[in-house]
C-alpha cells in the first residue's frame, strides 16, 4: 500500500515539474506573431487555394504585412476580403479586376481524332508523359479532368463532349488549372472582357495536318485579321490575339471565320 502511495505521490510530482517546464519552454521558445498578421489572416477567405501566388493564407497575410503582396491579392475573397484587409493595414483597396479560368480548345471529342485506345492511367498528366496526349492534335485537350479534380471552388466540370466546363459565377481566378494543365490550354481572363477570343492553342503552320486532326482547329487562313474594321487581330503567333483596347465587339471575325474558332466575350 505504501510503495502505491510513493508511486502516484513520485507521478504527480514528475507530471507537476513537467509542466512547469513545459511552460517555460512555451515562454523561452514562443514565436512572436504580429498582431497585424493575426488580423490579416483572419480576413482572408481561408481557401488556401495558393490564387495569391502564396503557399496559403498564412504566407499571404505574412507578405501582405511586410508589403511584399498587395493587399487585394486574396482572388478567393474577392473585394469584400480585399476591404477588410485594407481596413487592416490602413490603406486604399483599389480596384481589382475579378479573373476567371477561360480553356483554349474546341476540339471535342467528335471534331478531335483520337490517336487510338488509351489504355493508361486516366489523367491527364500520365497521358501526356506516356503519349503527348490521346488526340492527334498535340494541342488539344486531352480530356480526363485533371483540372477538374484540382479546382477548389467546383468550378470546372466535365461536359458529355469531352471538354472541361467553366461555371464563371464560381471561377475565382485562382489559377489552379491554369498551372494543373498539362497542354496548358488554360488562362486567366478578366471576366468582364469584351471582344473576341480563340478557342485553340494549335501553333503548327502544317494547314493540312491541322484540319486533318480537328474539323474545328485554327488553320491559319488569316481572313479574321483581314476583316477587322479596326485592324485590333495579330496572327503572327499562329493563333489570332485580339487587342482589347481597340476591340468593340463587333463579330465581324466571329461570323468570317470558317470554323468557328472565335467567340465573343461579354
């Protein structure tokens, strides 16, 4: 009975003194987080979603404090986010164009000729390592959702013609299909862009290999720049760039181009 006492009296005494370290410890060791940074941190959406160009909040509120990020950077949040960190740091917001995530390709799964039966792991990233892709076109989507599977917001879905959907009323700009894509068809885009875009990342100058790959891919003819009232479409990089500073959206490229390739924003 006296070597039980002894025992639980020697067990107190230890869990007594270690805590007693342990609480000096926490004192000598504690890493001192500024207050501002707290505050931050607490305003931003908590997506994690690395659209900021940070590992996570936490850096980005970091960042934010020691005015290396702006404090409209939080593209999860949006503006409401980017006032309440503003009100924090005691600063103007200003204006941040909301992005959204825009796919360059059309080539669905009955206008884009497969290479054959893919019979590997189904993503994305392992069809392009083993294969450069199922398509014959080397630029088109390949179609398995990589992107899907990585977009935090649930705004990419798979459409029944085989091509990623973008749900703008979800999209947040965060990037992370952007940087998931393998083909890197995926951009960021203002979302309240207005004029024409191409839907086709096909580079090649082979006209004929093009047409021959995908019914709907750009073949280069040029006849969308020529038509331009305002002379605003480049096609020097082998897909036509629209400048939006001249561009009014008026669709004359939209109704020449043979195959559709360009679409109308806004």
């Amino acid at each position: 009975m006296t070597l039980i006492i002894y025992t639980i009296a020697a067990a107190l005494a230890i869990g007594f003194l270690l805590g007693i370290l342990l609480g000096l410890f926490q004192k000598i060791f504690a890493v001192k987080v500024d207050p501002k940074v707290q505050a931050v941190r607490e305003a931003l959406s908590g997506a994690n979603c690395g659209g900021c160009g940070y590992a996570g909040c936490d850096a980005f509120a970091e960042a934010v404090v020691a005015g290396d990020a702006p404090v409209n950077g939080c593209v999860a949040g949006g503006s409401a986010v980017s006032e309440k960190v503003s009100a924090v740091m005691g600063v103007s917001a200003g204006g941040a164009e909301k992005k959204v995530a825009f796919l360059a390709c059309n080539g669905t799964k009955d206008c884009a000729k497969d290479k054959g039966e893919y019979e590997g792991v189904k993503t994305c990233a392992a069809a392009q390592l083993t294969m450069n892709g199922t398509k014959l076109c080397a630029f088109g989507c390949i179609g398995y959702g990589d992107c899907v599977e990585a977009c935090p917001f649930e705004a990419l879905s798979m459409g029944a013609d085989g091509l990623p959907k973008v749900d703008a009323s979800k999209c947040v700009g965060c990037g992370k299909c952007v940087k998931t894509c393998p083909k890197h068809l995926f951009s960021l885009i203002d979302a309240g862009t207005k004029g024409a875009i191409a839907r086709c990342s096909n580079h090649s100058d082979n006209k004929p290999q093009i047409k021959k790959d995908c019914s709907v891919g750009c073949f280069k003819c040029g006849i969308c720049a020529k038509k331009c009232p305002l002379g605003c479409i480049d096609i020097t990089s082998g897909i036509p760039k629209i400048d939006y500073n001249q561009c009014v959206g008026c669709g004359v490229c939209v109704e020449s181009c043979p195959d559709k390739v360009l679409i109308l924003l806004g």
